[in-house]
C-alpha cells in the first residue's frame, strides 16, 4: 500500500472520529483541568495586541472556541476559521459562528489571504 493511500485513510478515520463525536467535543476536548487551550489563547492574544493583528485564521476550528475568544478580544479583526468537518462546524455556527468566518477547509488546501498583520495558529 503506497503512502499517500495510507495518509488518506488516517485523515478520513479521524474525520469520522470528529464528525461522529461532534455534539460531546467542547466537554472531551476542553477542560479546566488541563487550561493549554486557554494558556495558548491568552498567548495568541498578548501577541497580537502587542503586534498589532489585524486578522487571524484558526486552521482546524473544531466548533470554534478560538474565534469565539478572539471576536470577543478583537471586535474590528477578520477572524477566519477553517474546519473540514461538517459536523463541528454546524456547531460552531449554532453557537452563533457565521458561516463566513467558520469554513470549510483544509490545512493542505489554505487559500486564505494573508497579509502581513496576520496570525494563523492551531491549538488542538
């Protein structure tokens, strides 16, 4: 079996993972017990206020905690969030996402354009 066969059946095996677990996410992959997203983000933002950013991109969004934080923190920034499954996006839009800012996408595919104020980061 060639290797770029093997590299797809882990991405769709985790794929289906995150889109078969998708209403438990925020309460498996989030916890106060281990506070590295929260530490990560308040990082992120120390940085980008001390640089000035005016646009981010969270690559792999899950149901969009991150842009959830970052809207708050950075009302006047394009925050953008690219999220492969369907599932963990309709949830981040639930929780009032729009659809625009959480996408569909890849981080093999990014087309996201960036300019030179902007932060892209991925915390999972």
């Amino acid at each position: 079996m060639c290797k770029q066969h093997l590299r797809m059946d882990e991405i769709t095996l985790q794929r289906s993972y995150y889109a078969q677990t998708a209403l438990h996410y925020d309460e498996a992959h989030v916890s106060a017990s281990e506070p590295e997203h929260d530490c990560a983000l308040d990082l992120l933002s120390g940085i980008a206020r001390s640089r000035g950013f005016q646009s981010f991109l969270d690559v792999g969004s899950g149901t969009g905690r991150g842009i959830l934080l970052l809207q708050k923190q950075f009302p006047e920034a394009e925050i953008v969030g690219i999220e492969p499954v369907a599932e963990l996006r309709m949830i981040g839009h639930q929780k009032g996402i729009a659809p625009s800012r959480l996408i569909d996408g890849d981080a093999t595919r990014i087309t996201f354009k960036m300019g030179h104020s902007t932060a892209f980061w991925h915390s999972g």
